[in-house]
C-alpha cells in the first residue's frame, strides 16, 4: 500500500474576486469628493500670502488603509481554504511469465518490423519489450524453450532488467538443444508461480511448432496449472509453408506444422484464450489484448480535510477598517 499526501491552497469561491473590479471605480468617486471645498472665500488673495501649500500624506495612506480592508474582506468571502489531502493507493499486481519458443524454426524470416524482413523470434522479442514496457507494477518472467525450457529471467518489477542482457538477451536460438517442449515449459514456469503471493497467475506461451519433446504432455501441463490457479494464453505465430533454416550441421529444410487444436485446449482447460499471428501487427494485436485482459487491480480510497482560514482575513479586514474610522476622527482628520 503506497499513501500519498498533498498539500495546497485554496479559495473555495474565487469568482468573488471579481468585487475587485468595483475598487477602481471607488478610488474615482473618492477622488471627486476629495475636491469639493469646506470653506467658501470671497478672495483668495489673502491666502497667497501664506506660500505654497504643502500637501500632507494622510489622505494616502487612508485610502490604502480602506482598499486593505476591502480586499480582505472580499477574500474572506472567497473563503481560503488550507487542503490536506491524502490518498492510499493498493495495488494487486499480476505474476506474469513469458514462455518463448526458441526452437530452429523460430529463424524463419516470414515477418516484418520496420519495413525489414525479420524472424519470428525477432518479432516475438520486440512485441514482447513493448508489452513489459507497458506493465509498471507487475511481476513479470521470461521462459525461453526448446528441447527443454530454461530461466532467462526471474520473475521481477525491474524493466530494465527485463529488457537487459540478462532478461531478452538470454533469449536466444541454441543455447539449449533443438525441440519443442511446450509441456515442459508450461510445468516449468507453472512451478515458478506456484505459492506466489498475487491473486492473478499467469503464463503466456508463444511457439510456432509442435510439442515433440519432454517428458509431459502439453494436456498434462496444463491440467496441473489449472489446478494451481493459473491462466494460460496460447498463441501461434508464423504461416504455413516450407522453409530453410540453419542448423550447426548446415542449412536445414522444414515444413512448418503447428498444433492449433493442442493450444486451443490448452488455452481452455486453463481459462486462457488461443490466438494465431502471422505478422508483427497481429502479434501486437494479440499482445495488447492479454494487456487489457490481464489488469492490475488499483484500489485508491481519497480523503480530503480542509482548514478553513477565512476568519483570519476578516479580521485584518476588519482591524483595516477599525484603522480608517480612528483615523478619520483623530490622527487623520483634516481642519480648515
């Protein structure tokens, strides 16, 4: 649980600020009563002789005095508030494991990233930094495979890791001998999830062959994460037709075959969804629909506490205005 706090301030009615446009308007008609005269003469001759007059600074600083007090008192009417708000954030998080063919035939170049033909591990791996990317607050593994599967990353929130040397760099073609083992790899990453503390457990596997290797069944293997809570998306990539891949013993003719009912069943005894990509925009598309489907549950609760603090403004609009009465009857009255 993360608990944020935030502080600031504010007016609850600032559309009350707009009785300040009426000040301008004031100073002009005290400005105008300012020059009537209190005493008539018939001559001022007589007062000529007295020299120039010097014009005092009362009259200014009442006037500042009065604008003071209005100007608080219209703010007090604004009623400024002191907000303290605090929101607590819970996040259940999804553990996520990414299961990758990466038998021979995952070197057949029948996809396309940027305009530039590419294999189908080179798409599968720049789909699936794109997906890690996008989930900020999920435990995420990467399970490569072929003849047996391997751990190329242990399940975590660091992306960087992830998408390292040590994350998508150990996904590679050879580093384990050749086959398709996708019952082994789904028991493998099936054990890695098992006893983890989240409520949603999941497996995405992506291979473009037929399970021919392992000891378990891909049925099997998925009847046992079924039984450990645990979700499985199957997809398919690559299309029919015959390829020539290299091999340590040369190039090596392949006819591509793929199992799509063993997936479909896979997908569905263990409450996943089947998919099939053929191309690199496919495989987003799929990507993003496991992204909408597998949601990190947030739960955020927001209280609010406001300090109301208009009564400070009102009193010193108040002692402004106590300031300008006394002031009109002793310290800043004018005598003829």
């Amino acid at each position: 649980m993360n608990l944020l706090a935030e502080t600031s301030f504010q007016f609850a009615h600032p559309w009350v600020f707009l009785l300040l446009l009426l000040l301008p308007l004031l100073a002009v008609l005290k400005a105008r009563s300012g020059n009537e005269g209190a005493v008539v003469f018939s001559s001022l001759h007589i007062l000529q002789r007295l020299g120039p007059v010097a014009r005092g600074r009362a009259g200014g600083f009442r006037l500042a005095s009065l604008f003071l007090a209005l100007i608080c008192l219209i703010a007090a009417l604004a009623r400024p508030q002191w907000i303290n708000k605090t929101e607590e954030v819970s996040e259940s998080g999804v553990e996520l494991i990414l299961a990758i063919d990466v038998s021979r035939s995952m070197q057949v170049e029948d996809f396309m990233i940027e305009g530039a033909r590419a294999n189908r591990l080179q798409a599968a791996k720049k789909v699936t930094r794109d997906f890690i990317q996008g989930r900020t607050t999920d435990r995420i593994g990467l399970l490569p495979f072929a003849g047996r599967p391997y751990l190329a990353s242990p399940l975590t929130l660091s992306k960087a890791w992830l998408e390292g040397p040590m994350g998508l760099g150990r996904v590679q073609i050879g580093l384990v001998e050749d086959g398709t083992a996708i019952g082994s790899a789904i028991a493998a990453a099936s054990k890695r999830l098992d006893k983890r503390p989240s409520k949603s457990k999941v497996i995405v596997l992506l291979t473009d062959g037929v399970n021919n290797a392992g000891r378990l069944s891909p049925i099997e293997a998925a009847k046992l994460a079924k039984t450990l809570g645990i979700r499985v998306h199957t997809i398919a990539v690559g299309t029919y037709g015959d390829y020539v891949v290299q091999t340590p013993m040369g190039p090596q003719r392949l006819t591509q075959e793929f199992d799509e009912e063993t997936l479909k069943e896979i997908a569905r005894i263990a409450g996943g969804d089947y998919f099939r990509a053929q191309d690199t925009s496919g495989l987003e598309r799929i990507f993003g629909l496991i992204d909408e489907m597998e949601k990190t549950e947030i739960k955020r609760r927001t209280r609010i506490e406001s300090e109301e603090w208009f009564h400070w403004f009102a009193i010193a609009g108040l002692g402004f205005g106590l300031l300008t009465m006394i002031g009109d009857d002793t310290f800043w009255r004018r005598y003829p």
